[in-house]
C-alpha cells in the first residue's frame, strides 16, 4: 500500500516508473526470503496483511525519505544475515536482495534531489 501510495504522489510518469520497479523487486524479494526461510526452518511464514498507511505523511519527500531509510535499514539487517549464511545459492540470493536494496536507496535519492 505504501508503495502505491508513493506511485500516486509522484508528479511524473518517469517517477512512477522508478517506484513501480522498486515495488516490483520487493515484492520478489518477498518472496525469496520467504522461501529461504522456509528452506533453513521448515515452517511457513504467515501470508502477509494489510497495514494502515493513516500514519503516512502525505507530504510525497517526506514518503521518500521514509522509503530511502527503510531501504538503507534492509541493508544493515541483509548484512548481520548475510554473516550467518553458509555459502551458496542462499547466500547469493541474499546478496542479490541486498544489492537490490542499495540500489533502491540510491534511486530514492535520485527522486527527492529532482523534487522540485
């Protein structure tokens, strides 16, 4: 929802393109950690629900700023993982996520620097 939310804000269509892409990897993201971890614990994580987005800023940099953070928090948390993993296709796909990540921060920067 939050993601939408974004692509709605944003004030051109190059803008939504970047954000829908953004959307588009997280929700593949999703679900490779899913499936990773159901591979390291065998049981299922609980499909995900809806979370109220009243809380949101409806100011659109300050929605890019929260996203921007969010991104570069993924990373630190990617990172402690990514110490604990034994090498491998795991391993690559959880670098893969985390390089994703990085570059969605350096994205989200590019969008609030061209607010105008």
């Amino acid at each position: 929802m939050f993601y939408n939310m974004l692509i709605n804000q944003a004030p051109s269509q190059k803008e939504k393109d970047i954000i829908s892409n953004i959307r588009d990897d997280e929700r593949k993201h999703n679900k490779i950690l899913r499936n990773l971890y159901y591979e390291f614990t065998n049981q299922l994580i609980p499909n995900d629900t809806l979370t109220n987005i009243s809380n949101n800023n409806l100011n659109y940099k300050l929605n890019l700023e929260k996203a921007l953070f969010g991104e570069l928090n993924a990373v630190k948390k990617y990172r402690k993982i990514l110490g604990t993993m034994p090498s491998g296709n795991s391993y690559t796909l959880l670098m893969s996520i985390m390089t994703d990540e990085l570059r969605h921060a350096s994205e989200y920067n590019f969008l609030i620097n061209n607010i105008k």
